[in-house]
C-alpha cells in the first residue's frame, strides 16, 4: 500500500492553502511561546543609553574620553544584537543590567560604571516602554487605516449591493453592501484617531524622573527628550514614575476598543457566510479545515479575532489593577504592566491584515443578498413611511394600519394591497392608494433612492461618507509620517553626536 506523509489533517481539496500567516494566526500560542520582555526592549534601551551618555557629556557630568568608549562600546553591542550573538543573560535580572554588565566586563568599572549617573532603571524601563509604545501605535495605525482603505474600496464597488440589514438577528430594513462597509472603515478611523491620542498625553521622555524623585546633577531632561523624538519631559518625577500602568492602560483599552469593531466586523461575515444566508464565500486560504469532516471550510481567522477581543479586555482590567492604589514612587508591582502590554501588542498584531485580506479575497453573492433583502418584510417600514406622506395621517395612526396590514398580508415577505386596504377601512381610512405604490414602497432600489438622511444606504450617501472617511484617514497618515519623521531626525541628530564624541575621544 502507497503510504503518503500527511503535513496536515486537512485541506487536500482546497484549491489554495492557507499561507504559513493564517495558520500561526489561527495557532494562537498553541506550539509557540513569548519571547523574553526585554528582548522587545533591547533596541529602545540601546537608544536610551546613547541618549543619556551624550546628554551626560555635553553637561560636562561625563568626560568625553569615558563616553566616546561607551558609545564605541554600545556600537559594538548594537552589531551583536543585530547578528543574533547577544543573548540576554537571566542571572542579570533584565535588560538595564545586562547591558550594563556587559560594558562593565568590556571597559571595566572605571569607565562603564559612569554611565549609570544621573538615572535609575526606573527612569530607563518607563522610557524604554514609552518609546515601544509609541511604535507600535504608528504601526498599528498604519494597519487600521489600510483596514479602513480596503473596507472603503469594496464599499464603492458596492454602493448600489442590496441587503437586508438587521437588528436583534431579524430582518430590519434595506441597506446595502457598501453602507455596512462604509461603517465599519467609519469605525476603523475612528479607532486610529483614539489611538493617535495617545500621543497627546503620553509623548513625555521620563529620562531625569530617575528613582521617582529626581537628581542633583545638572542633568538637561530636555536634550534626552529630543534625542529620542519625544515631545517634552515630564513634568513631575514622581507621578511620571508612580504611573507606570497608564500609558499602557491607555493603549490596552484604546486596543480594545479597536478588537471590538474588528470582532463585531468578524461576526457579521461569519453570518453572512453560512449556508443559511449564504451572501460570501471565503477564499480558501483564509479558512481552515477539520481533521475529521472532509467538507468543511471554517472561518476559523474570524473567531480567533473575537477571542483575541476577549483577552484584551481582561488585559486592560489587569493593568488597572497594576495601577490601583500605588503608594508615591516606582513600585516593582508596575514590572508585570510590561508582559501584559507585550502580550496585548502581540495578540493584536496580525488582526487587521487578516481581515484585509479575508474581504479582499471573498466572493460576494449578490444575487443571493438581493433575494434576501426581498423577505421577511424588510420595506415595511418604507411603505410606512411613504404611507404616512402620502395620507398625511399622524405617525402613530398609519403605523396602526401598517401593522395590521403587515399581519393580514397572506405572503410573509410583502406587505399586500389587499391587506393594506382591509387594515385601513379597519380604521375608518378612505385614502386613495394604488397598488404600484404599495409594491414600489417596498421595492428595494425605490427605498434607497428615497433615502436621503444622512450617512444613510443609499449610493450617494454612502460615496460621500467614504469622501470624508478618505479625507480622515489621508490627514491621519500625515500625522503617523510626522511622528515617523522626528523619530528618524532624533535618531540622526543622536548619530551626529555619537560621532563626534567618539571622534573626540580618539584625540
Ligand atoms: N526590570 C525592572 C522593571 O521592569 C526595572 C526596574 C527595577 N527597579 C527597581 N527599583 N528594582 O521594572
């Protein structure tokens, strides 16, 4: 008997397999574990102590020949980390110390042991943490609005798509593809803004906060400040280190919020892609099969978005709690805010893309959407409306007939005239309404072309939400590309100084 490997339990029917991204996605942390906190630190450390040794010189606090070889040594540290060959030490408590150590093993404690004066781990770890932050916020921004972009793309080319839209899981009233698109770009702007203010609060250097209560060497906060692309200093040692949880917290939640709509987004596709509604279908690669029933293609990326939702919302609890009653000062309780931020950037990390690409690559059944949206009576509310213009009668009263009309009706999916006029002689109503009307007002196109509300399902509204949803997100881009730009511009300033240090030291 031929004996064949199997790599998977599924997928030999599928016509395109899922990329090694969906299945580690979809893996969670099933066979892969986290990496070391302050391995993610590593490169924000380095940058920090470069900062803080050229801030040290230039106040005179360093002599330039002591810096020039903490600086050649942090390079040469810098080339290792890069290569792979440096490997923090768990005997050395965290990265701060390692680094330190290190140089201390390379230059002796004559010259290493002076890069510590004037800060404390206290001041470097919130830094070094304010900085992670602040890229992954520009990183993840970048993603949502690419979210928002392909979310606004297809909602154009489904401004006229009609479906039902519901609500409580029935059949409401008319909308379309492209209004429930449009939305959920609305909400991915939104999100991207939330997220960008976190920069308003939290773009502070804590370098010069130190242990908690400052220093008396004649430190300048404000070089560090800028040699690390940071807004500003903050402005109280004391608070800026006490609260060690609230950059993070805002972040988590700001996450949180984001992974909410993402799942929300989720649900509505796993719906519309089950037999029963049957309005998508997705590409192969972003499903997953089973290792026992051959026919089945699950949506398996879009559950694991809403379990992902899940724990963030336990991470911005715990992280409030890191940040409960803290007495004055740097508590070692505010270390653990560092794994669950870790834990939270990575469990976001892939969701929008994935979503990007779910959309991107789904088949979307018109037909079958258009066939929906002429059931379960979903122009009731139209014809109620047009009605109650038309007869000029109080709200309240055409709804009464409406209802009844609605219950006479012998077909489910439509109000009928007879129904209507039975409903109405009920009520003592003599209006003259013809039985075009009553079938136009429930007609699907005629109520979409009738809508005019605002930010409502009809082509036009839809095309000029996605004008200002655009204009939004091109305004956000900017900003991420300025943050980017002094981020890059503090790291080529820190540079120059580096060099000309150095050059110094070798005189
Ligand atoms: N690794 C520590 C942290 O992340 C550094 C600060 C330690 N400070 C102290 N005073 N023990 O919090």
């Amino acid at each position: 008997m031929k004996t064949k490997q199997t790599q998977r339990l599924w997928g030999a029917g599928f016509v395109q397999k899922p990329s090694d991204a969906v299945i580690g996605f979809t893996a969670g942390r099933d066979v892969v574990g986290s990496p070391a906190a302050d391995a993610a630190l590593m490169p924000y450390d380095m940058w920090v102590n470069q900062a803080h040794c050229v801030m040290l010189v230039k106040q005179g606090i360093l002599p330039v020949s002591d810096a020039a070889k903490i600086l050649e040594g942090l390079k040469h540290l810098d080339q290792l980390v890069k290569e792979g060959s440096f490997v923090l030490d768990p005997s050395k408590e965290d990265v701060h110390t390692n680094i330190e150590s290190w140089l201390t093993e390379k230059l002796g404690i004559d010259v290493a042991g002076k890069l510590h004066t004037a800060r404390s781990r206290n001041d470097q770890v919130t830094t070094d943490m304010r900085l992670f932050i602040k890229h992954q916020i520009l990183a993840f921004v970048e993603q949502m609005l690419s979210l928002s972009t392909t979310l606004s793309m297809i909602a154009q080319a489904h401004k006229d798509t009609v479906l039902p839209g519901f609500t409580h899981h029935q059949h409401a009233m008319v909308t379309t593809m492209g209004h429930v698109l449009a939305g959920f770009a609305a909400m991915m702007v939104r999100d991207s803004e939330r997220l960008l203010q976190w920069l308003n609060l939290h773009n502070t250097s804590l370098l010069g906060s130190v242990a908690s209560y400052g220093t008396s060497f004649p430190i300048d906060a404000q070089m560090t400040a800028s040699l690390l692309g940071f807004e500003k200093p903050s402005v109280n040692s004391m608070d800026a280190i006490t609260n060690r949880w609230e950059p993070e917290v805002d972040y988590v939640f700001a996450l949180s919020i984001c992974m909410n709509h993402l799942s929300s987004l989720a649900q509505t596709l796993i719906l519309w892609a089950t037999p029963e509604f049957g309005m998508v279908t997705f590409a192969d690669q972003f499903t997953t099969g089973s290792s026992l029933m051959p026919q089945k293609k699950n949506p398996d990326p879009l559950e694991v978005v809403k379990g992902k939702a899940s724990v963030l919302h336990g991470q911005v609890v715990s992280l409030l709690g890191l940040g409960k009653a803290n007495f004055i000062g740097y508590n070692r309780d505010t270390q653990w805010t560092k794994y669950i931020l870790m834990d939270a950037c990575s469990e976001v990390m892939f969701a929008p893309s994935v979503l990007a690409g779910m959309i991107q690559t789904m088949a979307v059944h018109k037909d079958q959407m258009h066939q929906w949206s002429m059931r379960g009576m979903v122009g009731a509310t139209s014809l109620l409306e047009q009605y109650t213009q038309a007869t000029y009668l109080p709200f309240r009263v055409s709804k009464m007939v409406i209802e009844k009309a609605v219950a006479y009706s012998v077909q489910p999916d439509m109000v009928n005239y007879g129904a209507l006029m039975k409903a109405q002689k009920e009520e003592g109503i003599d209006a003259s309404i013809t039985r075009k009307q009553v079938r136009d007002w429930q007609d699907p196109k005629e109520i979409l072309h009738a809508t005019h509300s605002g930010g409502g399902p009809g082509g036009a509204e839809v095309e000029q939400s996605l004008r200002v949803l655009q204009k939004d997100a091109k305004s956000m881009h900017t900003r991420v590309n300025k943050y980017k730009q002094v981020l890059k511009k503090a790291k080529t300033t820190l540079e120059r100084e580096i060099q000309t240090i150095i050059q110094k030291g070798a005189v």
